[in-house]
C-alpha cells in the first residue's frame, strides 16, 4: 500500500514537471529510445493481454521508463502484486538483485509466460539474471545498457541467452517451429489400435536400464497415435526416443503423487511426450499437461450373445395370451348359448341340453373335426362358428410353422439394466478402473456397474472367465470398429457382441511438457482440421482391424434358417395328448370296474367278450 501511494505521488510529479527540461534532458540521454522501447514490448508480451509490473526503484530514469511503458502499453497492468491469470511480466530496476527476486517469483514453469527484464544498468554475460535456469519454460528477453539478450525457444535444449547487437533482431514469434533435430523422449505402450509398437530391447539413459522400442519396421510403426506422432516429428523436426511403459493408466494417489502409468515420467519429467489412449480429463490435466484431443472415443461393453432356447409351450406361441383368453371365452359363452337355447327350445337337439356335451362338440366344431347329423334348427350358428373355426385353425397353423422352424433365442443384452438383469460380470487388469471416468455414477443403474467389476490379473484368466459365461468385456469404439481394453483372443469373441448402450465416452489426447503445448496443439489442429487424423484413423483401422472384432457388430440371433424340429416345442401337444389318454384310460378303467361290481375286472373283460362273440354269431346282425 504504502509502495502504491509513493508510487503514485512519484508519478503525478513526473506527469506534472512533464514538459519540464529535465525530463526532455531524460528522453534524450536515456539508453533505450522509445521505438526501440515500444518494439520489445510488442515483441515480447505477444500473447497476454495483461501484465504485471515489478518495480522497485525511485530513480527519475526508471520512472521516465515505466511512464514509457504506462503510455504505450495498449492493455491492463497491475503493479507490484501478482496475479496468476496474467502472463506476462515486466520487471524494471537497476540493480540486478532486485530483478533476480522478482525473477524468483515468476511461475516459469508454465510455457506461455513471458518475460522483459530492463534494467537500467550494465550486465556481465556470468550474471545470474542470464542464468537460463531460473527462466523455466518461460519465454524471455533481457534488455540492459550494455547489451539486448533473448532467450532462445522453450522448446530448444540447451536454451541460451543470445545476444543480438538491434532491437529489430529480438526473436518473433512467427509460429514457425523447428526443433531443429532435438530428440524428445517419449513413453507408450503396444495399444492398438492407437499404437502398435511391440518390440523392445535394453538400453541404458542417464544410467539407467530402459526398455526402448525399436520402431524399426512400418509393421510396428503403426497406429493412429503413432502415425499422427511421426507427422508431428516430420512437421517439427524433432528426433525421438521411445520408451516402453509398463502401464497404461497408473494411479492416482493422492494430489501430489502418481504412480506408474504413461503420467508419473510425465510428471517427474522423464519423458517430453507420453501417447497411447490418455484421457482428456481432470486428474490427468492435474498432473501434466494434455493438448487438444484428436477424437472422441465410446466405451461399450461386448455382452454375450443370445443363445438359442427351446420352450416346451412352444405351441402356444401363435397367438399372444389375449387371443388364447378370448378364445377360451367365446366358446364358453357359446357353448352356454347353446345350452340355455337347449333347455327352452324343444326342437333343439336333445344333447345340447347337457352343458358338458355342449362344450366338447363346439370345441371339435372350431376345430373341423365334429360332424354330426342331427343339426336342426341351430344350422346358421353352428355354420358361422365352423367358419371361425377355420380361420382361427389355419392362422394357428401357419404361424406355428414360421415359428417352430424358426430359432427362439434369448433376449438381446442392449442396455446396462438389462445387463444388471443378466447378473454379468465385468473385468479389466489392474489397476482398478477410476469408475467415475466410466459411467455416469448419477445414474441408478450406470452406478451399479462398478460393483460388478471383478479384477483380472492376465489374459488366461480373462479367457478362463469368457468360457465361464457371465461375463462381459469393457472396450471402446474407435471410428466404426470396437477395440477391447484388453486383448481378448480371437477364438473368445465368437460368441460376443456389442451392447447397444454407450456407458461413456472421452477425449483422447496426449500428454506433454508444457513446453511443448503450444507447438503440439497447433499442429494438432492443422491434422484434425485438414482431416488428417480422421483418415489414418479410419485407414488403421481398415488395415489392422481382425475379422472377428467386425464381427462382433452383426446379429446373429432369428438369421441362421429353419431347424428341425425337436421334442420340445412340441412338448405342450404331447403333453396334451398323454393327459387325455389317461384321462379316457382312467374312465374306461371305472367303467369297466363298476359295470358289475361283484366282479372283477378280469371277469367284467371275460363277460364282454363273451357277449361280443355271440353277437356276431347271432344271424340277425349279419343281415
Ligand atoms: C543457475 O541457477 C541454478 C539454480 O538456480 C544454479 O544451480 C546454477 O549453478 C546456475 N548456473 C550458473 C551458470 O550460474
Ligand atoms: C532439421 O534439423 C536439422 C538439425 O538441426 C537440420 O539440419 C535440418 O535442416 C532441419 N530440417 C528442416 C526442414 O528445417
Ligand atoms: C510382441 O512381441 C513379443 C516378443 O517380443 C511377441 O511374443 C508378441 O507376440 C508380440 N505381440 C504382438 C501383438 O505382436
Ligand atoms: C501424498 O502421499 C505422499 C506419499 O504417499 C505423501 O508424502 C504426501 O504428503 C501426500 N500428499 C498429500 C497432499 O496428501
Ligand atoms: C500445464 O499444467 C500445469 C499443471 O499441471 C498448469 O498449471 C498449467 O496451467 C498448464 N498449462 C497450460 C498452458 O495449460
């Protein structure tokens, strides 16, 4: 506050002894004239549009030079106080220990930052304000009476301070990049289809032992990530180096610490640039810096297909439950007619006037098998019901022809309720998936997933699990084509296919060092814009996609022709046909039983025979 009010009052002087000789004595004597002075503001605060200004010094030359800075610079500043959304830093003194601790304050480490140091004094070429270390990934000129200094590119190692003899030589930021062959270290994984890259072999960096790709054939150097990668190397004119990391994911262990993965070298600087399926989210964008993403990738899960059934009330299946209840009714309600007419009408035939007889001959009239002779006076109604009859039989039987010859299957698995219902499990290899990133735990039935998930440790036990059944696996769609997070063998998709339902979706992107960010996004851009990223995607996909992972994507359930038919779907009629021969058996049993009740049934059938045959003796019934 205090540094605010003195500042201010300084200022006021300078504005009010502003046509004073002294000051026309400054402008003419200062090191720096004001085209030169406005030309590093230009070229040095390129993209911010604020700035924060350290100042300490109350000499009249700092103040003619701030005042310089107050009347050219086009945006907002703030003095003296830090503010982190802004980007660009001005730092005036004259004395470079002054300078060096406001240095010290400047969060460098982000690679948009920008810097321009004028200090009103001489500089040697070993002081500490040229010490390229304390830059970070910031970019930076130094201006001093005794030199101009501009720090070399962020993205060049070593980065130096080289001194240029004009203003007009202080580095543009013309969006040209040229690594000029710097070999960047790189981490992925063999992930198709983002990244082929198999091979290995031993190398040691910095006194350590890494597995190191070798890329050394266009089989292996395959991959949408890995072909928009070596654009980006040819582009830029980089070199790498690539290493292998065991892990895809890693964890999260708490804000400040992450284990393992393509992140944790990211993070402790091990690695430039890190590709092979990261997700654009928050935890990763903690930890390192994400560019923009090349796509948008679906996660689905491949379920079990539906499996043949065969029901044993196959037969029933023509018709829906309402029409065989309607059916029911309408002979009963008939037959009922029928019997009530019966009972009133004297010229009605005398069996209608039994209501169970009634019953069974309307039943047989439906079905075309009942032609008695006696039909007087009930012509017309019985005609009409034979005509239903008819109707009904054949619609009956037509449909149970395209029915029975048809396979029945299981229902579908097409949405995550219908996989709760199934009671599937699903794995993935460790670590545990971050379930959150997955599905949308608001969701009632997406939140029930994670306690579905069971852990896998290797490809065996995920096949021992897919032979098991029940079992569903976790991939994602990439252009038209469903890759699983795991490798899943071949012969194990056979009998898998696509569930309908999204459980979620992401960005893929790479990570980098921030101060690769800014040429890694531009050309990122100019590849997804120019439709570069879609066309090897696509054409990845095309050449490296197997058979059976298209396969997946067609039904196969209701398309494999007529079958023969079975036992089983004809089971209700046998079973109908058995309980009716019991039936006539029990009742010709009884009958016979009580046809004479002295005897038995032995003699009852002796009896019967007996008669029989003197009955066809007797010449009256031959004639
Ligand atoms: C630059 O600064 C770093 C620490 O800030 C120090 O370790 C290093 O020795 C310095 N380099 C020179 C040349 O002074
Ligand atoms: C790439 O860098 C190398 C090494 O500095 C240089 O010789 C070459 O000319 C550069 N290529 C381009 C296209 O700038
Ligand atoms: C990866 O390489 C190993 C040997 O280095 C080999 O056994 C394995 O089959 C390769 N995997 C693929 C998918 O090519
Ligand atoms: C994170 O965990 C590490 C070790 O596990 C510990 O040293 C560190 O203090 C923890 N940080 C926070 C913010 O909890
Ligand atoms: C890079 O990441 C760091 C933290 O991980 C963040 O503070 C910084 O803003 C990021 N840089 C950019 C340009 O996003």
């Amino acid at each position: 506050m205090k540094a605010y009010l003195f500042l201010y009052i300084i200022l006021k002087d300078i504005r009010l002894s502003e046509s004073s000789e002294i000051v026309h004595k400054f402008i003419e004597t200062s090191w720096i004239t004001k085209k030169d002075f406005n030309f590093t503001l230009k070229t040095t605060f390129q993209n911010s549009i604020c700035c924060n200004v350290y100042l300490h010094d109350t000499s009249p030359e700092i103040y003619y030079l701030f005042k310089k800075f107050v009347d050219y610079y086009p945006y907002e500043y703030s003095l003296n106080v830090n503010t982190y959304d802004c980007s660009a830093y001005f730092l005036l003194g004259s004395t470079e220990k002054e300078i060096y601790n406001d240095l010290k304050k400047i969060p460098t480490f982000k690679s948009n930052t920008e810097i321009l140091v004028v200090l009103n004094n001489n500089l040697e070429i070993n002081s500490n304000i040229l010490n390229v270390t304390i830059y970070g990934n910031a970019n930076a000129n130094v201006v001093c009476k005794s030199g101009i200094w501009s720090l070399s590119e962020n993205y060049l190692f070593p980065r130096i301070f080289q001194n240029v003899d004009k203003y007009e030589k202080l580095k543009q930021n013309d969006g040209k990049v040229n690594f000029h062959g710097r070999q960047l270290r790189i981490a992925t994984l063999y992930r198709p289809p983002v990244s082929y890259l198999n091979r290995t072999s031993i190398k040691i960096i910095d006194d350590v032992e890494e597995e190191i790709f070798d890329a050394d054939d266009d089989l292996e150097r395959d991959g949408i990530e890995v072909k928009l990668f070596l654009l980006m190397a040819e582009k830029l004119n980089f070199t790498w180096i690539i290493r292998k990391s065991k892990y895809r994911y890693g964890k999260k262990y708490n804000e400040t610490v992450w284990k393992d993965g393509l992140i944790e070298p990211m993070y402790k600087n091990k690695v430039d640039m890190a590709f092979g399926g990261i997700w654009l989210n928050l935890d990763h964008y903690s930890f390192v810096n994400l560019t923009e993403p090349w796509y948008q990738l679906f996660i689905h899960f491949l379920v079990p297909r539906p499996q043949p059934t065969t029901s044993f009330w196959a037969l029933t299946r023509p018709f829906s439950l309402t029409i065989w209840i309607l059916l029911v009714l309408s002979i009963l309600l008939q037959s009922i007619c029928m019997f009530i007419r019966a009972r009133f009408n004297p010229q009605f035939p005398e069996r209608f006037r039994h209501f169970l007889l009634t019953l069974i001959e309307l039943t047989g009239r439906l079905l075309g098998s009942w032609a008695p002779k006696n039909m007087v006076n009930v012509k017309l109604q019985l005609y009409l019901w034979q005509m239903l009859g008819l109707i009904l039989v054949t619609a009956y039987c037509s449909s149970l022809a395209a029915k029975l010859t048809n396979s029945e299957y299981e229902k579908r698995i097409d949405t995550i309720q219908q996989f709760l219902e199934a009671n599937l499990k699903w794995g993935r290899r460790p670590p545990t998936p971050p379930f959150k990133e997955f599905f949308d735990l608001d969701d009632p039935d997406a939140s029930q997933l994670p306690s579905r998930y069971k852990v896998v440790e290797t490809s065996k036990e995920i096949h021992e699990n897919i032979i098991k059944g029940n079992y569903a696996i976790l991939g994602n769609f990439v252009g038209s084509v469903f890759f699983p997070e795991d490798e899943v063998a071949n012969e194990d998709l056979k009998n898998y296919r696509v569930m309908k339902e999204m459980v979620g979706k992401f960005y893929a992107t790479f990570a980098v060092q921030p101060w690769l960010l800014s040429p890694i996004n531009r050309i990122m851009l100019r590849l997804k814009e120019s439709g570069i990223a879609t066309f090897h995607l696509q054409d990845v996909v095309r050449r490296r996609a197997s058979f059976n992972l298209r396969e997946i994507l067609i039904e196969y359930d209701g398309k494999n022709g007529l079958r023969v038919l079975t036992l089983t779907p004809l089971g209700a009629g046998f079973f109908l046909l058995l309980l009716g021969l019991s039936i006539s058996t029990l009742v010709f049993y009884l009958e016979i039983k009580y046809a004479n009740k002295s005897k038995s049934i032995r003699e009852n059938l002796r009896d019967i025979d007996r008669k029989r045959k003197l009955y066809s003796r007797s010449p009256l019934v031959k004639n």
